[in-house]
C-alpha cells in the first residue's frame, strides 16, 4: 500500500448530472405505478409443463424466441420462488389436487396464464379424467387459446398480463370459488 | 375393399399350429390366421401358454409387446363379454403373434397373472386391471395405474359413459403401503423415503417416485404415473377414423409426425389400400425429422437434467428449423395433424425438396457442436457411463423397445425387421450398442439421427417432381373441392365421407412401426361403422418407464436422474 495514496477520479454517475436543470432531480409518481412497472418487468414464472404445450413453452424459452425480453425468463421450479403460474398442457383429474397445492404455495402476489385449450378448457378431451379447465379449481388471468399455441401467442399472452399488472387489476376468483360464493349469498 | 378372412390360415399361423400339437396344451387352443397367427386361450390355459410360447426352441417369442383388453358388449356375433389380446414377439425369429383370452364371467372376470413368466406384463396387466376390472389373481401390485385412486368403474368398458368424471382430493393420491412405514429399519437413522416429483424439473411432465434411500442408495422405489391420462382410447371410440389424428398427435407430442403414419397405417392395411410413392415419400422424410427432433428434446433435456445448459440452445435450435419445414406443409409447428387415411391433408409446397436439402446442411453442425462438447467431457461421461445399465436379457424381459433395447444390444429395429414404405430401399444402419448405459442410449440416439439424414437424403434423391400424394377411393380420400363442386358423383362421396366417416371393413388388425421411442402399434377393432369400435395404442414409453423403478435399485438419487432423462419418457405417450 502506497504512504500517498491517489483519489480516484470520481465516477461519472455519482455526482448531479452535468446538464440537469436545477432542481428537477425527482419525479412524481403513484407508489402503485412504480410497483406494477417493477413487477411486470420481473416475472418469475412457474412452469406447470405437463404436455405438449410444455414443449412449445420450451421453445418460448429458447434463444429463437426468447422470453427474456419480456423479464420473464428466471424459470423457478419452486412455488415459492414464482410469482407467474404458466400451466402449460393438459390438467388431469388427478394432477389437479396437486396443481391447487402449488398454486396456494407462491407469495402474492401471484399471476397464472392458462397455456392452450386444454388447460383453459379441457380441449377437445370431454373425457372422464381431464379437468374442464384449471380455472375449476384455480383463478385464471390470462388464457392463450391454441393447440398448441405458438410462441407468438404466449409472447401476446404474457404482454397483456404485463398491462394488466401495471394497471393494478385484481385477479378473479376460480370458478368453484365463484359458484360457492354464490351458493352462500 | 378386402375383407380380413377369419378361416383361411396363414403359413405362419400354420407352423404355430405345429408347434402347438407338441405341447402338452395341444388340442385346447384354437389357432386362426388373421393378420397375425392367434391363439385362442381360455384364462386357466394361459400362464402354461406363456411359458411354452417363451420357452420352447422352436417358439421363443421372449419380447413382451402388449396386453389389453377389449369389452364386447356392442359387438355383433356371439362373443364373450370381454377378451384380453396379448401381442408377442419373437426375437430370434422375428415374428408377431397374438393370444386372444376369452373371459366368459360377464362382471368381474378374473385370470392367472403371467408376471412370472414376462415381467414387462406387470404394467400392462394393472393397467387392464384399471380400464376393465379384470382380475389378475397372484398379482404383485393390483392397484389403478392410470386413473386416480378415487375413480368409480373401469373407465373402457362400453357401459362406461366417456365424460363421466369423479372428484379426485389430494388425500386420494396413493401412497405405496411400504412408503407410509417409516420405520422399516429402526435404529438406521439414514433411511429415509423422499417423494420426486409429480412435479419436478427433473421429471420432464409429470411423473412420481417415491423412492427409499439408504444414505444416498435407493433400496426401493416405485413410479406413479396417470397424471396425464388423456383417456386416448375412449376418445378414438367416440370419433371417426380422420377425426383421430389429431389425438394420435398428442400422443408422442416431440414426434408428432410418426404417431399419425402409425395410425393411419392400421385403417389404411384394414382397408386394404395403397398411398401413392410421393405420398410415402412425405411421409418417411417428415417422420424421420420427426425422429430428429425427438432425439435432440431427449438429449438437450438429459443434458439440462446432468448440468450442461448449452447443449439444448443448439439443439433446440434445429427443431425450431424443422419446425419451418412442418408449417410450410401443414400450418402447424408442432402437432401437425398432416396425415389422412389413404395419405396426407394437403400436398408439400413447391419448395419442399430445396428446404428439406437445407436442413440437412444445417443439422450436422449443431450435432457436431454437441458432440464436441459432449463427448471427451469429464463430467458428462462420469454422470453417464455405468450408470443406469441395462443388461441385454433385461431389456428383453423388461419388454424394451427402440433406441433402450438397441442401447442393450439388439438390433431391433421395426424399419429394418419389417420395413414399411420405403425403407427396404434405402441404405442406412441399426445403431446398436453393449453397454446398455446411459451414455450408450446417448451414442445411439446420436447416431441414429445422422441414419435418419441419411434415410432423408436418399428419399429426396428419389423424390418425384409431380404425381398425387393421396390415394384415388374417394370411399375413402375426400375427392378434390373443383370436383366436388362440379360434378354429382364426387359431391356425394365427399358427403358420405364427412358426415359418415370412413367404412372399414369389420375386423381387427395390429400395426406397428418404429416410433421415436421405440415399436409404436395401432390395433384396430372394426364393426363396419365410421369410427373403430376398439383402438389401442401400444405406446413404447410404457414398457420403459415400468423398468425405471427396477434400473434405479443400488445407485443415487443423482442417477436416476440421468436415467429418467436417457429413458426419454413423453407423459403423452405414457399415460394415453
């Protein structure tokens, strides 16, 4: 160690911006707003792979089409970890229970897209094992139709949910959430 | 149109009728020619046919294909309720047969179990247990394979309406009883039962082990599989023939192609009819970039699953490239539904020979790319060789099939045993090799996709410029729209076709080809109406996954791992 040692050259970010107008270092903003821009820009998505739109999620993360674009592309395979629930395939009746428990263990505030028709509908499988949809038993924000759907159509998919985040909207409840409520009403 | 004569015996089924008055159940079996030489087999005669059938030197029919049932009750002629077909092959001689069990207790018919005889019936036999309620008595494991445990009725019997769903809780999952006795080894504080899956990143779709450790060996495991039981065969009862396409698609989703050429195979051999040369030709090039692509998913996900990410950016890359080729001939990227009974949708565009010419110059580079950061690496060979072995008697027990059993040793190889097509033309080898490891499943597999360059290119070369893609029986291919529009005859059928279906002739017949994973077969039931009355899909993952839980015994958690990734197990394909 030098007996004299040299400031270094103060870096060019640190000090006030050189041609700033006086006093316009600040700006004014809703606190909702600046979280919905910070968290659509950051989803961690979950993805629920069970079929063959799991393939199709694959190649939405792969370099040709790329989520990372859209901040989406730290996949978590733990809930825990997830904020963006991607249910990409067929939903069974015996992967439901189990796609329920998932989905009650990420944080809030949480998000799911419904990937393809059989994870929106049941699809063309009105059979005695497939669920008639995930929103059955889990709130829905996005559907992406499609058998599968393209990678485009995912990409579209999870630009709404990115406006629908930065606009605050709450997600709405599953469907046997909806029809107990209204049992109980 | 012929029709599938049930008397006339073939001269295979002939020189099984000989072989038969040898054995000690000669004159009780009833032998028919029909596509394939059958036996006709009452329950209590089974096991003991098993044994001959595997046994005798003249039989040896050691290779386990497939064990379902079939439900009679709207069928016409006079047949028991129910009958279990069993589907054997013979290795040395190379040869299909059949054994037909005829169950004449109408509610819950029970029969001897043969898992004594051919492990690999184990599955199968718990899965006719689930969709029929037949009863293997001495069974190891009766439980539903398929459909949760909460499930009322057995789901493909005819009475059994195809919507009718039962609530499934998570409680109702199963739990293996030795998997809830913790302390099995009290006082051995490093036994411990940990739960993979259903969903893991490890498992690739949804798939469930629970397995017993002891430190960090597996003693113990069992898989559950079911998750995504699409229930494939009651829909293809409800639908007609054309309409089953796309469900045969999502069966292997990776290869999408060759599930449908294996279907439309079965109705087009029952219909007795032949595609044209150009429409074949579509269809062995599409189905072996098919099987480039499904190779490349299993080895980039094998590679994610040990550690090495690169690996799957490049070859993820050549199946977004066959992708283009697959929407320019069909519109769709991956679940093409390109095939029709008697040939394809619609013809290849005008430039499929100079794309297809191009992918080949591409794919090369991307497995080089591979290859060389595969192959002299430490940690890649460390996690893959010796690890996951399967010896060759095993793979043959364990009813293996395609690149698992070719990695074992035996060069069985549907394309060149029985080749369909044009693959008696072509020039190309059957990768094989002994190890029977995780890193030989690789190497074939790698190999197997520069065989299927090989293959395409020398379909390209005989490409024809021109010609018809579809068969001419417009009972059977939709005439084309000017005709339809123009001209009475061709409107009729192109009525008849859409609103009845396709008649096949009543019969049965099986089909098989080589899927991604191994011998893909279609058996076809007919009744003469537009859909078929029975369809069974003999998926190739089936017999592999069920020797998962056997190949994992005495390694880690670490191998398995490696080993579920080599076994390439599609869920679609696994659980119908």
């Amino acid at each position: 160690m030098s007996k004299d040692p040299k400031p270094l050259p103060a870096h060019p970010s640190s000090g006030p911006p050189a041609h700033a107008p006086s006093g316009a270092d600040f700006f004014v903003t809703r606190l909702e707003a600046l979280v919905g821009w910070a968290r659509k820009n950051s989803l961690w998505p979950f993805p629920f792979a069970t079929a063959c739109c799991g393939i199709e999620f694959m190649s939405v993360a792969a370099p040709h089409y790329d989520i990372s674009r859209f901040g989406s592309e730290v996949m978590r395979f733990s809930p825990r970890q997830a904020d963006l629930l991607i249910v990409a395939g067929t939903v069974t009746d015996k992967i439901a229970p189990v796609l329920r428990r998932i989905y009650d263990q990420m944080p809030e505030p949480k998000w799911v897209v419904s990937m393809g028709v059989c994870a929106s509908s049941g699809g063309f499988y009105r059979a005695y094992h497939v669920t008639q949809g995930i929103d059955e038993i889990i709130p829905v924000d996005v559907y992406v139709p499609g058998c599968p759907p393209t990678p485009e159509e995912l990409i579209y998919a999870i630009m709404m949910l990115q406006e629908k985040i930065a606009s605050g909207e709450k997600s709405r409840d599953s469907r046997s959430a909806r029809f107990a409520a209204e049992q109980t009403s | 149109m012929t029709v599938v004569a049930d008397t006339a015996l073939s001269p295979a089924a002939e020189k099984l009728q000989e072989r038969l008055a040898r054995s000690p159940l000669a004159g009780r079996i009833e032998v028919f020619g029909l596509d394939l030489p059958t036996l006709e087999v009452a329950p209590a005669e089974w096991p003991a046919l098993a044994l001959f059938l595997r046994d005798d030197p003249e039989c040896r029919y050691d290779l386990f294909v497939d064990l379902f049932g079939v439900d009679n009750l709207r069928r016409r002629g006079p047949r028991p309720r129910f009958e279990i077909v069993v589907h054997l092959h013979s290795l040395p001689r190379n040869e299909h047969m059949r054994v037909r069990i005829r169950l004449e207790s109408p509610d819950r018919p029970s029969l001897p179990t043969v898992t004594g005889v051919y492990p690999a019936a184990e599955w199968f036999e718990r899965e006719a247990y689930d969709l029929y309620g037949f009863d293997f008595t001495g069974h190891p494991n009766l439980h539903r394979i398929l459909c949760h445990d909460a499930f009322v009725g057995h789901a493909l019997r005819k009475d059994y309406p195809p919507g009718q769903r039962w609530f499934c809780a998570e409680e109702d999952l199963r739990i293996p009883e030795w998997a809830k006795d913790t302390d099995e080894r009290a006082g051995h504080f490093e036994t411990q039962t940990v739960s993979i899956g259903p969903s893991h990143p490890a498992t690739h779709g949804i798939i469930h082990l629970i397995a017993r450790l002891d430190g960090e060996r597996i003693v113990r495991a069992e898989t559950m599989i079911g998750y995504l039981h699409r229930c494939f065969e009651k829909m293809s009862e409800t639908h007609y023939w054309n309409q089953i396409v796309p469900y045969c698609d999502r069966l292997n989703y990776v290869s999408a192609m060759i599930n449908g050429v294996g279907f439309v195979r079965t109705a087009e051999r029952m219909l007795g009819i032949e595609v044209p040369p150009k429409g074949q030709l579509v269809r062995t090039i599409l189905s072996e970039f098919s099987r480039i692509m499904d190779h490349c998913v299993c080895i980039g996900a094998n590679l994610v699953d040990i550690g090495a990410l690169t690996n799957f950016t490049y070859l993820y890359q050549n199946r977004e490239q066959i992708y283009d080729l697959l929407e320019a001939c069909c519109g769709a990227r991956l679940t093409v539904s390109y095939v029709r009974v008697g040939g394809l949708a619609i013809d290849v565009p005008d430039d499929f020979v100079p794309r297809s010419r191009r992918l080949l110059e591409t794919i090369p580079g991307f497995l080089a790319d591979v290859e060389k950061l595969v192959y002299g690496n430490r940690i890649v060979r460390n996690r893959l060789s010796g690890t996951g072995v399967v010896t060759r008697d095993q793979a043959v027990a364990w009813g293996m099939t395609g690149p698992m059993l070719r990695a074992s040793g035996v060069p069985y190889d549907v394309r060149r045993e029985r080749p369909y097509d044009f693959y008696d033309k072509f020039d190309w080898d059957v990768p094989v090799s002994r190890d029977g490891d995780n890193f030989a499943r690789y190497m074939v597999r790698m190999e197997e996709m520069r065989q299927s360059m090989k293959i395409i290119r020398q379909a390209l070369d005989i490409f024809p410029s021109s010609g018809p893609v579809n068969s001419d029986d417009w009972r059977v291919v939709l005439p084309p729209k000017d005709a339809v529009y123009h001209d009475m005859e061709s409107l009729i059928y192109h009525f008849k076709l859409v609103m009845e279906g396709i008649r096949v002739p009543a019969g049965e017949r099986y089909e098989w080809i080589e899927g991604g994973n191994g011998e893909l077969g279609f058996y076809a039931v007919s009744d003469g109406l537009g859909g078929p009355y029975r369809l069974r899909c003999r998926g190739p993952c089936f017999p592999n996954m069920a020797a998962f839980e056997k190949i994992i015994l005495g390694g880690t958690v670490s191998d398995a791992v490696a080993t579920l990734g080599t076994l390439n197990i599609i869920a679609g394909e696994l659980d119908r």
